[in-house]
C-alpha cells in the first residue's frame, strides 16, 4: 500500500485592503476586486468586513505582485483614472487602501 502523503502547512500572510473609497462609488466593484483576486492568485482565505477586506496568500506572493494585481484589477475595470493605491500599515497588517485621483 502506498504512503498517504501529509499535506504541508503553507505559511501565509494577511493583506487588508480598505475600500472605504472604493465602495462609496459602487458596491459592485468591493466584489468583482475579490472575484478578480480570487481568480487571479492563490488565495488561502478573503474575508469583507466593512470597509475593509482581508485576503490571506502563502508568503510566495510577495507584497509587489499583490498590489500589481490589484493595479491590473483597475485597469482592467477602467478605474485607473479614477482610483490608485497607496500602502498602508495598520496595526501589524500590511496592505493598502484605494484613494481618489
């Protein structure tokens, strides 16, 4: 009989990203950023709370090719001229938020 393999544990990291500005425009473009995030990399976990969302990614996914696809998610929705990211650190959490042009 052949050994079962054990899955390894993947460590990971949190990124919070704040869609206060985001939202206030359409609600509709919080959910199609977690669809496009979630299609687009390998995410452990999303979490929307408010205005913020929590989007968990094994630490392979470094802080830069997070927000490229957040920059890509913009383009792509044609909010580039209206919208771009800062970074932010909020209480130990990386991440960024959305901010008007």
């Amino acid at each position: 009989m052949a050994r079962k393999k054990k899955e390894k544990k993947v460590p990971t990291h949190v990124f919070e990203v704040n869609v206060s500005k985001l939202s206030l425009s359409q609600e509709k473009y919080v959910d199609q950023m977690i669809s496009f995030i979630s299609e687009n990399l390998k995410v452990k976990d999303v979490s929307k709370d408010g205005n913020k969302v929590d989007v968990e990614l094994p630490k392979t996914i470094s802080k830069k090719m997070f927000k490229l696809r957040l920059n890509r998610f913009l383009y792509q929705s044609g909010l580039k001229s209206d919208f771009r990211l800062i970074s932010m650190l909020n209480e130990g959490k990386q991440g960024y938020m959305f901010m008007d042009r």
